[in-house]
C-alpha cells in the first residue's frame, strides 16, 4: 500500500494534479488557501488586493511579532477598500471560491482531506466532489491501517480563518479514538516541531495531541502547518511524529508505505 500525504498546498494546484501519482491514495492536512505568500510578497489574496510592496510590510511585521502594527496596516488597507464599496467578506470569499474550485479539481481519487488553520470549512462541501473524502474528528480505514483525522488550528496572535480553543480541539482528539496514523494540520506541541526557522517564531503546537501520542502510541502522527521547522521528524516512544513538508513550496508528496 503507497498513500501520498501534502499539507499546506497554498493555491499550488499545478502540482496538486500529480500528487496522487502512483499512490493508492491522497492525504491532504489542509491550508488550501494561499492568502499571503512569505517567500513571494507578489502571491496570493492580500497581494493581488494591496499590492507587493504592502504585503512584504505585512510579512516584515509579522516576522518581527509587530502583530498590532500589523493588524494596525491590516485595518487601514481594509478601510481604504470599505470606503471604496466594497466588502471585505465578499472579496475575500470570491477569491477563496476561485482558489477551491482549481484546488478540488486536482485532488485525484481516493482523497481523504482535513481542514487548515487558513481554510474556511463551511465552503468545503460546495467543492468536494465524489472521490474527497473530508474528515474532521473522524477516522477512516485506507489498506487495512485506521487513519484519523483532527483539522484546524489553535487560536493565535495571527487570527487566521479556523483557530479552535485548545478545549475543542482536544475533543475532537479525543473523539478520534486509537489509530495507527494519526493527521492533524499542526504538530504536537514540541518546540523543534514548532519552531519555524524562517518565520523566527514558535507556532502554536497541541499539548492534547501530544498527549495522544504518548497514550495511543500510533504508528505515525502526520502534520504540517510549520513550513521551516528546527526538526522535520522526532520520535515519541513508539510514534514517528513527522511533518510532511510545505508543499507549496516543494510540489512533493511524503510518501508512506506498507
């Protein structure tokens, strides 16, 4: 059995299309969405709305932990646009829809897909044609192995689209019971898998997920979210914790076999 897994595909629906390549199936752990591109300042919604040289400003706040002078920009360009007529939730949902409907496209058959941080799940099932299977809180079986799957975020200083308390997301941890591969969007709370070396900050990791681990010992926790991490594998008693990689920038599957 061969399951391609990506996490953090940012609007890459050109290699998306190959993913499932040679695969029995594909595993997506979320963050479809590219709303700001840190390694291009020209990609994404917020450039295409306001222009390169306010997105690489907002990166450069960002980087430095500036947040209330980035949400201080944030608001005025915001503004500008509302003083303009238009809708801030209508912009960006537009352009979302856009971005999903190339994105769904590519995802071949088998699919089994959660949520990221930077999703909007209510949108999801407008897209997902049959084949994607999306999960959240739920588990399913792929070659006799029981995967299980927990989507979102943690709330953050960053306030992106699908941030949970740490309550909900430890329930639905919780709900997904004993699995032999456990994938979730962010990496259990340990500060190499958190820390992003480029960013040069530390992302919000789940302690409730870390506890899993120790307690249910899975085979393998699958995740993403960091795209430049101090440590892309750790092991954790029995469980080998990896985070399959930034796949907008990479256009490359981590590959898992049996």
């Amino acid at each position: 059995m061969r399951v391609h897994v990506v996490s953090d595909v940012h609007g890459n629906s050109r290699d998306l299309a190959a993913a499932g390549e040679g695969a029995d199936a594909l595993v997506c752990l979320g963050d479809l969405v590219l709303f700001l591109d840190y390694a291009d300042h020209s990609r994404g919604i917020f450039p295409d709305l306001f222009g390169a040289e306010n997105a690489g400003t907002l990166v450069e706040l960002r980087t430095a932990r500036r947040f209330e002078e980035a949400r201080a920009l944030g608001r005025r360009l915001w503004g500008e646009l509302d003083a303009a007529g238009t809708s801030r939730e209508s912009v960006i949902e537009g352009a979302v829809r856009r971005q999903y409907a190339e994105l769904f496209a590519a995802f071949p058959t088998p699919t089994y897909a959660t949520y990221g941080n930077v999703d909007i799940p209510r949108l999801w099932p407008e897209y997902a044609r049959p084949g994607t299977t999306v999960l959240d809180g739920q588990r399913v079986e792929i070659g006799g192995r029981v995967f299980g799957f927990v989507g979102g975020g943690l709330t953050s200083p960053m306030r992106t689209p699908y941030e949970i308390s740490d309550e909900e997301y430890a329930a639905k941890i919780e709900a997904v019971g004993e699995v032999d591969v456990l994938c979730t969007h962010i990496p259990p709370d340990v500060p190499e898998l958190c820390y992003d070396t480029v960013a040069r900050r530390f992302e919000r990791g789940s302690a409730a997920l870390l506890h899993a681990i120790r307690t249910i010992r899975p085979r393998y926790s699958l995740f993403g979210h960091v795209h430049q991490p101090l440590a892309r594998r750790v092991r954790i008693e029995g469980t080998e914790c990896v985070n399959v990689g930034h796949f907008n920038a990479t256009g490359t599957p981590y590959v898992l076999q049996w």
